[in-house]
C-alpha cells in the first residue's frame, strides 16, 4: 500500500523530520546536500540509456570464436514510493526495454531503491546493492555486496564532483564509483558506475570475463550510457 507520506519534489529541505506512520516506525527525510542529488528520489524522474552487451560463449573450445554483441535501450522511471518495514521511503523503479528508438517500451522489471543519511541502495531482480555511501570522500570504501551473498567488492569513489560529458550530454557535477577492478592472467572482472546530480546514474560498465592464456575467452561485457532524462 502507497504511504500518504512523500518526499518533496525539489528535495531540498533543511532539516531531518521524522514523521509517524502507523505502528511508530519512523521515516527519515533526507536533508539537502550535493551529495544526496547523485541519487534522485522524486517521482516521475527518469534515465534512458543506450545498452552495448557483447557476450564470449563457451562452446567454441575458448577459441572465442562465438561472440556475440547486442544492443538495445532500457528506460527507468521512479514510479511511486511506499514505507518499507524498517519505515524508510523506498522508491519503485519502472524498468523498460527496447530495442531501438522507434519500438515501442515494454516493462520488464521492478526495482526498488532507498536514499537514507549513511548511503543509497538499490534492489536489482531481488539482489540488493550498497550503490553510495556518505559523506562522500576520497578516503571510504564500503561493500557495494553487504546486503547480498556475492563476494565481498570494496567500492570506492574515484572521483566526485567534477563536470563530465558522457554520450552527448554534459553534466556540471559528477561522482565515479569504482566497483571492482582485478585484471589478471585468468580473469578480467571490473565494474563502475557514474552519477550525475539530478540526474542519477549516468554511466555503467560490468566485465566479466575469464581468459584462457592471458587471452578473454569467455563472459560478458556489459555498457549502459545515458542517452536522455526528464524532467529537465
């Protein structure tokens, strides 16, 4: 059930009000600071992107001789918003597919998210990831990978707030997170997400790929660009 309890559409508010909701739980609003606009909550907000997936099969004897490269877009929309049981706003994330422009989006997903006073979070097809941690410094890491049962990836900012051009849209303030970065003789594995205030995640890349001999032979090579967003 939607809670009557929803956060401001400019976001920009100067204080922490708890509010009360049912059984006592308490719903914390986020205070305004650059930091929380890397990670838009309000509804109606969405990201289209331009996705490039090459994937390295694994019936070709690691020759590589089976690639096969995809590409398609993906539209995400902040739907509406409800209390969750530990009585943090949590947003639903409508998530569409194309496969060009002229087609028609078809839903294929729901995600969800949560903006709090330690860090941003997203649940993606039931996996929940630590995305942002505050305050955001050069000097943190944190485990994207606490919440879940993957394998421990230390996250860290590698650059914040700087103006970046990414596709053909430029932004005035930017944060890069590096997820994990191993490049070895059997194994290529790397993942980075890049943000825009007031706009969200503006960039994505996961590879992982193995390799046979020092050479990729097999996995996944994964691109996600923003190609538009709205409202502007």
């Amino acid at each position: 059930m939607k809670s009557m309890y929803l956060l401001p559409r400019t976001f920009l508010i100067f204080s922490v009000i708890i509010l009360s909701l049912g059984s006592c739980k308490k719903d914390t609003i986020i205070p305004a600071s650059p930091s929380y606009n890397y990670f838009p909550v309000d509804i109606g907000r969405w990201v289209e992107y331009d996705v490039d997936s090459i994937y390295h099969g694994e019936n070709d004897n690691n020759n590589d001789d089976s690639v096969y490269t995809f590409h398609f877009q993906i539209r995400e929309q902040i739907d509406s918003t409800f209390i969750n049981g530990e009585g943090e706003q949590t947003q639903i994330l409508a998530r569409y597919k194309r496969e060009t422009s002229t087609d028609n989006w078809n839903l294929i997903g729901i995600w969800t998210q949560i903006l709090n006073l330690n860090g941003a979070y997203r649940t993606e097809d039931n996996v929940p990831f630590h995305k942002l941690a505050f305050p955001i410094n050069s000097g943190i890491s944190w485990d994207g990978n606490a919440a879940n049962t993957l394998d421990e990836e230390l996250y860290y900012y590698d650059s914040f707030h700087t103006s970046s051009t990414v596709g053909s849209n430029s932004f005035d303030s930017t944060l890069t997170v590096i997820q994990v970065d191993e490049n070895n003789f059997i194994e290529r594995i790397y993942g980075v997400e890049k943000f825009a205030a007031g706009v969200g995640m503006i960039f994505k890349q996961r590879d992982d790929l193995g390799k046979r001999n020092g050479v990729v032979v097999k996995g996944l090579e994964y691109k996600m660009t923003i190609s538009d967003y709205g409202p502007r």
